[in-house]
C-alpha cells in the first residue's frame, strides 16, 4: 500500500497507572483513492443530480410552476384540468360527487363523478380505496375522506399521488395539488405565477400515452 494514500492514526491507550503508550497504525485514506465511495462525486446522487464519465457532479435544474396549473388524471379521464397548487395543505384534494362504495376481488372500491375541465358536466369514474383518514378542510376543521392512488400528468411528465376525495363544490378550483404530490419532483412553486406549463404539452402526453397503449 503506498504511503501516500495512507495517513497515521495514533491510538492512545491505558497500560499502567499514570502511564500511556502510544502505538501507530497504517489505515488506507479512503477519501484520496481514486474511484473510493468517500472520494467520488457519485456517492450520495439522488434524482436531482447526475455525475457524467469524468465525475464531475451536476444538479438538475428544477421546472419552475406557477400557483396555477393545468394537470391531466388520465385514469380518471380528466384532461387539462385547471389546479391550485397548495404547499399549505398536506394531502392533494379532489372535488368528488355522489361516492358510491363496493366490493371488487375482496377489495373496496369508490364510484364517483368528476368534473370534465371546461364543461359543466361530469363523467362517473371508478378507483380502489388505499385509505379513509381524516383531514382537514378549508377551515382548519378534521373530517373524514376517503384517499385514492392515481397518476398525475404534469407537461409531459407522470407520477403517482394520493388525493383524497372532498365536496369542492363551493371552491373556485375542483382540485388543489398538496405538496406531498410535488415533493422530490424537481418542481419549484413561483407564487407569483399562474399557467406556466403549457396546456398543450399536457393534453398531447395523455394522447401519446393512449396511443402506445393502442400499439401494445
């Protein structure tokens, strides 16, 4: 092992009263050898960062978005869906009417009907329950709602989230996206912005998506 990549501990120990002994040992210095966990700009990458072939580290830059947004739930055949990003609520929140519970393969399920983005009519929509928990409302007060899993469609970006279902009728948006369904998502809210995705890019995700599906 070549000395200079090894550095001296010393190593103080009690032999007899009064007396101490010092013994040096050889260790390998980690943090110097080439390709070490300790030395290498990879160690500790997460999904907003990325190290190329001569490990130099790079930080992704986050989409910035605005307060506003438009979103597509494609399992639940919403498309450009008009949203309030809410940081100051926990759980993401959609406007859910006449929720009608069942059993399917020993698992419950909700059926209910959900705003078409643009219309005024809604479309009846069917999911699992994951959970029934208690959150609270516009007014700081606990109720109880029922939790689904869907996916979100974001510009030409997807990922699961979990919103619970909520009477929103009285609410200017069907839907308020909580942060736990941005969290780690390389998005950063600009409040003073609205709409800064394009619509575009959401609705022709959601026509790509179904037609792979098709070529499947």
């Amino acid at each position: 092992m070549s000395s200079a990549i090894c550095r001296q501990v010393t190593t103080l120990y009690e032999t007899t009263p009064g007396k101490r002994r010092r013994e040096s040992r050889q260790h390998p210095d980690i943090s110097k050898k080439p390709g070490s966990v300790a030395g290498s700009a990879v160690a500790g990458t997460n999904h907003k960062g990325s190290s190329d072939l001569t490990g130099k580290f790079s930080v992704r830059k986050p989409t910035i978005i605005g307060w506003r947004e438009h979103i597509s739930l494609p399992e639940l055949g919403i498309h450009a869906l008009a949203v309030k990003i809410d940081t100051g609520a926990r759980t993401s929140a959609l406007h859910a009417e006449d929720q009608q519970f069942f059993e399917r393969d020993g698992v419950e399920w909700v059926s209910f009907c959900v705003p078409l983005a643009g219309d005024l009519k809604t479309k009846r929509v069917e999911a699992p329950v994951i959970d029934d928990r208690e959150i609270k409302n516009t007014s700081g007060k606990p109720e109880r709602r029922i939790v689904i899993a869907t996916t979100i469609r974001m510009e030409t970006r997807s990922w699961r989230i979990e919103t619970s279902l909520a009477d929103r009728e009285s609410m200017k948006f069907d839907m308020i996206l909580g942060r736990t369904a941005i969290r780690r998502r390389g998005l950063l809210v600009d409040p003073g912005k609205s709409f800064l995705l394009p619509v575009q890019s959401c609705t022709e995700a959601d026509k790509n998506e179904r037609t792979k599906r098709k070529e499947v």
